[in-house]
DNA sequence: CTACGTGCAAAGGTTTTGCAACATT
DNA sequence: AATGTTGCAAAACCTTTGCACGTAG
C-alpha cells in the first residue's frame, strides 16, 4: 500500500494526540488545512470513515445536526452547552447500573448506550 | 383564523391518540396521506414544526441521522434497536439521581439530558 | 378584503459517492 | 503496471423557506 497519505495521517495524529474531543468533521477539515496548507472535505471525510471502520474512532451524534468523532477509549458521557455548543466528557458512566433495568423493562437486550447532557458551561452559566 | 387545517389537525390527532411513539416526519408523512387521500411533506414539516413550538411535542435525535417528534409527557428515555430500528419507550428516567454527579464533575449547570440505548429488541434477539 | 393553511419548488446544510489525476510500490 | 490517496464535482438525504393559490371568516 502507498505510504504518503498526508490527510489520513494528519487526521490520525489529531485524534491520537488527544488535545481536543469530540471532533467534527468542519473542525478536524479547518486543522488539517491549517496543518498541511490545504486538504479537501471529501478527503478528511474518507480518512474519518476508515478510522471508524477500524475502530480507532467512534461516531457520536449529540444531536446538533452534524456527526463528531472522538478516539476510542473506556465508555463516557458527554455533556453540551446549550448557549455556546461547547462539548465536554464526563469522565464516567453513569449508566453501568441502568442496563439490566432497562432490559427488564423493555424486553430489549441491551448493548450500548448514549448519553447527552445538556446545560450549561461555566462561562454560559456565569454570563446568565 | 381559518378552521380548515387537515393537515395539522391529522398530525395533532396522530400525536394525542399515542398509538405510536417517536415519530419521524416520513412516517407522519406517510401516514397522514393514506388518512387524507394527499399531503404535501412541508406542510407536514410545518405542522411539526408548530406544535413543537406551541409545547404538544418534544423534538427528539435518536442519531439516525433525521429527527423524530413525541408528544410531550414525564421525562422517559428511549432504546432503539440496533438490527431493525424499531424505537421503544424506557418507562422510568434512569438518571435523575445522576445530573449531580455530572454537574461536580464537569462544572456545567446540568438542565437536560437525552439518553438512547442500543441493544436489540425481542424480535431480533430472537432471530439472532 | 384579510388571514391563514397548503402545495409546489427550490434552497441550505451535511453526508456520501463517482471519477480522473497522481504518486508510490 | 497496480494500488491506493487525493481533489473536484456532483448526488443523495433531510431540513427549511419563498411564493402563489385557494378558502373561510
């Protein structure tokens, strides 16, 4: 396979290095432009997809319209501002104990869950 | 104001007779026209669009990519089924002992949260 | 006449795909 | 030569809006 891929590794390394979270495809588009001089949408879109598809990353949706992605790594929460749209994690799963007792009350084997808290970040909540 | 409004008066009528849960604009579309002979998706889209605005109905964004709309009620969350998409109810809101915890955690004032398990549902677990 | 609901068409935003060009093995 | 990455363009999908028509008050 040909080594130089420049947008996939740029891609690849903004994930691994962890400095940010919760990345949208806009964002992860605007650094690798800053990075590499100039890059495409469709390219950054396609490097995304393969990591997915690895499972180097996971899909999030926080039901802003757009898809983020964030490196794979032990299960968390996420919270949203609702006034600047700033995402946070929250360090825990707070559902651990809720899977059996949604099972037992839907029927549903349970797998997965997503959780998205909303509300507001201290910025937001000290300017209202 | 005007008394005949078919279409929004069949989206009223399909949220309030809770038939149903969750439902996307296509299946209202969908079913709003075999009802009513015709209807146009905007005006669908339209009439959604106010209810939500008026307090009926609660936008909600299961991750499928579209929205789905319910009638407002108590706090629930939802699972959905990870094969056929089918969406149920979770009868209980599984975390109001956790918006504490998250908000010492993160800092954020914590006003909502929106929950989506993912699992399989009876009929799917069944023919797996 | 005025107000409003509707249908039709089109725009807007995000996601996805087809295809040709290009570089590396 | 063969494979895989990228850029460019366009399609696909859902959401949203502009506008004209028709109807009830």
């Amino acid at each position: 396979m040909p080594r130089p891929s420049p947008v996939t590794d740029e891609v690849r390394r903004l994930f691994e290095i962890q400095e940010r979270h919760a990345w949208s495809i806009d964002e992860l588009h605007d650094t690798v432009r800053s990075s590499l001089g100039s890059a495409d949408y469709s390219s950054v879109f396609r490097a995304v997809s393969m990591l997915e598809k690895q499972g180097l990353i996971d899909r999030i949706d926080l039901g802003e319209g757009h898809a983020r992605f964030e490196l794979r790594d032990d299960h968390h929460e996420h919270i949203r501002c609702d006034s600047c749209g700033r995402v946070a994690e929250v360090p825990v799963c707070v559902l651990d104990d809720a899977a059996a007792q949604v099972q037992s009350l839907t029927g549903y084997r349970v797998l997965s869950h997503q959780v998205v808290f909303g509300g507001l970040c201290r910025e937001c909540a000290a300017r209202a």
